[in-house]
C-alpha cells in the first residue's frame, strides 16, 4: 500500500478538475456577465491573491451579503481555496441581526454585491471591518470601500498556487447562521467533507451533467445552496444565476435558456405554478424541493406544467437535504392514493449520508412500524461539527451518537422516514395530538386554496386549539365554511381549524412560512389578516 495516497476531501477540487477538462464550456451566467470554466478558474485564483494582500490568513472569517451571483459562487471557492471560513449572511436580515453575526463570527472581512451597498456600509462600518463591494465607484460607495473588480486586478501578479492552502477536510469551510427564530441565531460550522460529498450526492441524485443548466431560484447563501455551489461545477454544467426571484423571469429563462434544474421551497413553487405567464414548457424540468412537504395538490399542479418534483429533507445542520425521496420505478403501477403517500414521504438518507434513525424520548429507535412517532435523527459524514462557540447548544442536539433534527416523523419497514410535523408545531388540543402537515394538506387540496399554514392558539377549555391561515386563488373565492366543511369530510373533528384567516403568509428569504410568526398572531389575535 506504500504507493497509494488520499487526497483531501474539498469541493473546491471540482472546478480545479472542471477548468482542465471543460475549460470553454460556459459555467456562469450572471445578467451580462458570461464565465467560461478557464475564465472562472482564474478568477477564484486571483481572489485567492486578493484575500492574501488583505491580510486573511488560513481559519480566518470572510463575510459575505450577496444575491445570487458570480461573486457568491467565486468566494465559495476562493475563500476555502485559502484555508479561511466563508459566512454567507442572509440578505434579508435587519443590520443589527447582520451586526450580530459578523461581530460572533469573528468576520475580518465583508465582500457584497451592489444591491447590497448601503446595508454592507452601514454594518462593515459599525463592526470595524474593510468591505469590498461590487461597482464599488456606481454604488456611491464611500472612500475606504474596495471595488471588486479593482481588487482582483491588482491581485494579476501574485502567484495564486502560492496562496493556497492545504486543509484539513475535517476543518471549517463556511459558518451558516440558522434563522434564530427562537432567540440569537446560532453559527453551524460546516467542514470541507461534508460540503464535498454533499455536493457529489446532489450531483447524483439530480443526475446533473454537462449538458445541464442549474437555474439559481435558491439563494446561495442557504445552507451553501444545498451544495449546488460546488455540485454543477462538478458535473461541468452551467450555473444561470437569478439575482432575485420573480416569477415572470423565471418562466422567460425556463423557455429561453434551456433550464433543465433547478430548486426551492414549496412556496417558491407554489408562486412559479400561480403566475399568469405559466404554461407547460415544451421540455420538462427537473425540480428539487425543500424546507416543507409539498402538497399533493401542488405536485399535481406543477406536474401538468412540465415540472418534475423530488421532494428532499434537511437542514442547515445537515449540509441542506441530506434525505431524498428516491422514487422506485416499481412504485408507478400502484394505486393512486398509495402513489400520493409515498411522494408525501421524506425518504431515505442520500447516497452520501448515514441511514436515518427516529428517535424516542430515551433515544431508543422506534419499531418501523409507519406509525410509531419519534424524532429524526441524523448522523455521519453530513453533520455539522457544531455550533460555534456554543457548546451548550451542540450537546442539546445531541443523543445516541446522532444530531436530534427536532422533527418527528415514523420509520417505515422500507427505510423511508415521514415527516409528521415539528416538534414545536405539533398542537395538543384537549390532549389530542394534532400534526399541522396532516391539516395543511387537506386544506390545500381545496381547489381555491394556493397555501396554507397551521399553528395552535391558546384555549382556556382545550388548552391549544388548530387555528389555519389561507391565501386564495385570485380567480377563486371560497369563505371559511366552505374550507370548513371541506376538511370536515377528510379529518376528524378535533382537527378542524376553530377559525380560518384569509391573508397573506410571512415568509423568510428562502420562501419558508414563518410560523413562529403566526402563532403569534395567533396568540395575540393581532394579525393582519381577514377572519371569516
């Protein structure tokens, strides 16, 4: 065995190996902006120049506030490239949470996009650090403030190969920071091994090739854009970035530019399928989903728009969706109500991952039995290596061995795991467990609903009872007892909702219902929303 090596697991290797064997193929497009394989490669190498004549050593933090873009993919390669740790911040936060997360990180440096400008000023300067911004001069950036493009220029004569860095590929690549919803957000340290086979399973699991165009509905900076940064390079495919989501642009790219992927949650689905402009596509797409069960009305609403769904389960913790929903030819012949509970279910660990476990109390794995309720637990090689600097937070989502996701699901005896609901949304209605899931979907097979969440109010009798919040159809019209009476006819009573609100859904960036908003509307009756 003395003649045989191992080689370092990180994703940066793929466009290393990209820029040698696709070296003309395009691998970006951003608005005007066209990178060939060999053009990017000397990017990401110049930036590796440009973050050391900056002073960022190896372990050192780097901050980014960009949408979807060449720059975001550039530091997800340049930055590791170095040895340093890239903090993708969420685009969408206030500058006080921006301020948090630079200043926990330990951030060094902040690179934003020009969107972006004034909110990376304001923060970059209220923490002390150097900022480089992209049209730094068009932006009306302030003197200090580095352009982009200027600083990698300057970097042309540095030797690159010099700069890089050897790392350890069980040491950090990025710090992603969890929405925090229940307090301070909290740091998940991501490692090279995890996002390299993260990226490779999603490349399998998506059957990405060269002839693939990834089109960017997801933001990169969540949870590193479930590894499809480094996934399409590489599968030597081309990233077509979306620097914000607007439906009527992503049906024009969906018909001109020869999309073939691309992913998101349901409510970003859900939003494609309502658009005035969406008609089925001559060629269908293959759709990855996340962050909620789709509703077996929404699939079969976007499947008769030529869109392929897979549905897939993780978090930020796990490298993004580290389960699959893998579907078996077999099942195809099967009855059509037995079809919908199987593409309800979670799935299977990826290719890449440890087998799932659902969890007991005691942390016992329950009987397989498809009924048995405990909470999924992840384990192996896509998990983070923790919380940073917070120690007390890593051991609480930590039993037998495994990272407690705090969903609760059953085991069937195939292996596949379904999702009953959060642990924190399950609503106890006079001792009666009631699983949100169970209820939205029934809601939402009503021809009139296009979304739907569930969450508990406080009851002085029950304790908790089911309260819904509905958007409706434009072109439909449908009032509480008729959404009533629907679920009525699927549930038991217990699980009704008491009251119906019609409104609008707060989400976050990624397209996620924010329920934790919602039960507070709930608990204080204080919502912007029309009750009927």
């Amino acid at each position: 065995m003395s003649g045989f090596t191992f080689a370092t697991l990180t994703p940066t290797a793929f466009l290393d190996r990209a820029a040698v064997s696709f070296a003309e193929r395009t691998a970006v497009v951003d608005g005007d902006v066209r990178l060939t394989y060999t053009q990017l490669a000397e990017r990401c190498d110049r930036l590796v120049s440009a973050l050391t004549s900056a002073g960022v050593q190896p372990g050192d933090r780097v901050a980014s506030l960009c949408t979807n873009s060449h720059l975001q993919l550039e530091l997800h390669h340049g930055v590791p490239l170095r040895g340093a740790v890239l903090v993708p911040m969420n685009i969408r936060l206030a500058a006080e949470e921006m301020i948090y997360i630079l200043e926990h990180s330990g951030a060094s440096l902040l690179v934003a996009t020009r969107e972006f400008a004034d909110r990376a000023s304001e923060v970059a300067a209220s923490v002390g650090i150097p900022l480089v911004l992209e049209d730094a001069a068009s932006a009306g950036a302030g003197s200090g403030v580095q352009d982009y493009e200027t600083w990698l220029a300057d970097a042309d004569d540095a030797r690159p190969t010099r700069d890089r860095v050897q790392v350890d590929e069980r040491s950090m690549i990025s710090i992603n920071y969890t929405s925090g919803t229940t307090g301070r957000p909290k740091g998940v340290m991501a490692h090279h091994r995890g996002a390299y086979l993260g990226a490779l399973a999603m490349a399998y699991h998506a059957r990405l090739g060269t002839g693939s165009t990834y089109l960017w509905t997801l933001p990169m900076f969540h949870c590193n854009g479930w590894c499809f940064t480094w996934a399409v390079f590489a599968a030597g495919g081309t990233n077509l970035c979306l620097r914000a989501v607007d439906p009527d642009a992503i049906w024009t790219m969906l018909r001109e530019q020869d999309v073939t992927h691309f992913c998101g949650a349901p409510t970003v689905l859900t939003m494609i399928a309502e658009a005035p402009g969406a008609a089925r596509l001559r060629d269908r797409v293959q759709v990855f989903v996340g962050g909620a069960p789709p509703s077996p009305a929404l699939l079969a609403r976007v499947d008769r728009l030529g869109l392929d769904v897979t549905h897939l389960y993780g978090l930020t913790e796990t490298f993004g969706p580290s389960v699959v929903n893998e579907w078996q030819p077999e099942w195809d012949d099967r009855p059509d109500e037995m079809v919908v509970r199987l593409r309800a279910r979670q799935g299977i660990g990826n290719i890449a991952s440890q087998p799932l476990r659902v969890l007991d109390a005691e942390g016992h794995d329950v009987p397989a039995d498809g009924t048995t309720i405990g909470e999924i637990a992840a384990s192996g090689n896509l998990v983070m290596l923790g919380y940073y600097n917070d120690e007390a937070a890593t051991q609480a989502v930590t039993r037998s061995g495994c990272f407690l996701t705090g969903d609760l699901g059953v085991m069937d005896a195939d292996g596949y795991v379904e999702l009953r609901d959060r642990s924190k949304d399950i609503i106890v209605s006079g001792g009666e467990n009631v699983a949100s899931v169970e209820v939205e979907q029934v809601l939402d097979s009503h021809p009139a609903v296009v979304e739907c969440a569930v969450v508990s109010m406080p009851d002085e009798k029950w304790g908790e009872v089911v309260v819904a919040y509905v958007t409706l159809r434009a072109s439909c019209e449908a009032t509480a007892e008729d959404l009533d009476a629907h679920v009525r006819r699927h549930l038991a009573g217990y699980k009704v909702p008491r009251r119906i609100f019609f409104t609008d859904l707060p989400k976050t960036s990624t397209g996620k219902i924010q329920k934790n908003v919602l039960r507070r509307w709930a608990a204080s009756e204080a919502h912007p929303a029309e009750p009927n």
